[in-house]
C-alpha cells in the first residue's frame, strides 16, 4: 500500500480535493479514490464532502506499518503469534531489535502454555526480539524489566496507577490489563535471543465470562480509546532503553522501582508448579528479580521460571 495519499491528508488540518491530491502526486482523481476506498477498509475515518474534498477524522485506531514508527518492523493483520513469528525469523537470520505486531493472533499464548484471548482491533499484541550479552540464568530478569517499562508507559499515558504481579502481569483495580511472555533461545553459556511477547487489553469493552472479573483494558478503566500505534510508539523506545540499562547494570537498576508497584508485596501467596509448595508472605523482589516469600520455615527466594504464585484463596490481584 502506497500511504502517500493518508500522509497528504495528515498534513492538512481542514479538506483537501482530489484534484489538489493529484496534482501534489502526480495520479489522476481515479487513483486518488482508489487509495481512498483503501484507505477506509483498513479503518481510517475519512470524511468526503463534495465541493471541499477529503478529511482525515482526528481519532483513526489503525495499525499497520505506517502508524508504527520503527525500522527493524515486521507488521501483520493477523498471525499465529507474535512470539512464534519472531522465532521463525530469528531462526532465518534476523537481526536483533526486530519487532513483530499483528492486529489478531490466532493462537496467542500466556505464561505456562495457559492461551491468551486476542480479540481483533482492540489489543497490542507485540513482541521484541532481542540479542542480550547475559548469561541464561538471567533471562527471567527480562520479564521483571519488560514490565516495569510497560508499567511506566501506561501509567504515564493513562494517569492511573497500573502495578506489577510477579512476574508477568499488568494489573490495576485487581484486574489484569497485561500479560508478558518472554521465550529464550540459549546454549550452556550463551543466550542467542530472547523474545519478549507483550499483549494489552487497549479498547476491548468486554471479556468472556469466564475472565470477565480478572481482565480488564484501558478503555474499560478510564472510558476513554486509545490509539494502539501511539501506545506502541511510546512503549517500544522504553523497552530497548529499559533492555541496554539492564544489559549494562543488571536488574539492580529496576529492584527499588519494581517493589515501589509490585502488586504482590505483603500479600498472602503460594507457589504452584514446584517441587514443594511454599506458602506465605510476599517481600517483593530481591536484586535478582526473585521474589521473597516469608514462612513458618524462614525466608524462600523464589524464581520465576521455576513456579507460579498465587494468592492463598485463588483470588486474582
């Protein structure tokens, strides 16, 4: 898709006629229409008049490659899973810093092979590639990290105040607005990339029953849409900047900052999915990105990749 015409008509503030089009393009009024009516199906609010021409509407929700500002980009309408489309290009070759979107996956997936809902032109659905100098016992750190950028961008472009579940989740209100899955491709000593998936429930304005009291979105939360492009416009740089800070300084440079917003701290929790359960109160966050987690026994540091927690009476936070 040639997005000439959509960049005419971001560039005016009122209407701007085919023929002025045109002439600007070098294309007849014919082809002018046509890359309106393109335009229009991929979403973007275009007012006709006659006599005046074409408008832009102000508020456009569209995804595609050219709403997104990034180089290293490889945008789908619908696909898999971000995560998966990384690693097919990571395994041909790609270079590091390539970012996946899509505006649907068909088989998105959470944490611990749980699936993750997708629904079509209301959620980011991204994932980062990235090739860190870190050794593979810390890529669960990505995780930690990713979400403390994530956290950061929405609570700036929302005024809320969105928190961490350890590892992995955005919350706010109890309900889960974020999910992060980050999958890592290593030998013994040497991490080759990880992918860090993010999915954001951005204008969905219901869930399935079976979720619909433990998610919940940014228009649910404040009323108003949002453009996905500008959520991931902003989120992108923070993440690559958040990554080169962690690269060089380890997870030491997020630990004061991520118990500041863990969600987890002081509450009763348990751990499922290890050898032997521990359950008691969460510390928040050691310099590791483990979570500490007080009991009758003593003190536990917990690693993410190894359990999930939980609070004691299932309920969500």
């Amino acid at each position: 898709m040639n997005f000439d015409v959509l960049r005419l008509l971001k560039e005016e503030n009122g209407y701007i006629s085919g023929e002025e089009i045109g002439k600007k393009l070098g294309i007849s009024r014919a082809a002018v229409w046509k890359n309106i009516t393109k335009l229009k199906a991929m979403g973007y609010n275009i007012e006709s008049v006659s006599n005046r021409g074409y408008k832009l509407a102000p508020f456009s929700d569209v995804l595609n490659e050219y709403e997104i500002k990034y180089d290293n980009l490889v945008y789908m309408e619908e696909t898999d899973s971000t995560n998966e489309e990384c690693k097919r290009r990571a395994a041909a070759g790609c270079d590091d810093g390539l970012l996946a979107v899509c505006s649907r996956q068909t088989a998105g997936k959470g944490r611990l092979g749980r699936s993750w809902q997708a629904e079509k032109n209301a959620g980011v659905y991204m994932s980062l590639l990235s090739k860190p100098d870190i050794m593979p016992f810390e890529a669960p750190q990505i995780t930690l990290t990713a979400g403390v950028a994530v956290r950061r961008i929405l609570s700036e472009m929302t005024g809320l105040d969105f928190y961490i579940k350890w590892p992995n989740d955005i919350v706010i209100n109890g309900k889960k607005a974020v999910g992060i899955l980050t999958e890592m491709n290593a030998e013994m000593q040497k991490v080759n990339y990880i992918v860090t998936g993010i999915g954001i429930n951005v204008n969905n304005t219901a869930f399935p029953p079976d979720i619909m009291q433990k998610a919940t979105s940014l228009y649910m939360e404040t009323g108003v849409s949002f453009k996905r492009s500008d959520i991931i416009n902003r989120l992108v740089p923070e993440l690559i900047d958040c990554f080169d800070t962690f690269e060089k300084n380890g997870f030491t440079a997020f630990a004061d900052e991520y118990n500041k917003y863990c969600a987890n701290t002081g509450r009763e929790v348990k751990t499922v999915g290890g050898k032997t359960e521990i359950r008691g109160i969460a510390r928040g966050v050691n310099e590791r990105g483990e979570l500490i987690i007080s009991s009758e026994g003593g003190e536990a540091a917990v690693l993410s990749g190894e359990v999930s927690v939980r609070l004691c009476d299932d309920r969500y936070i």
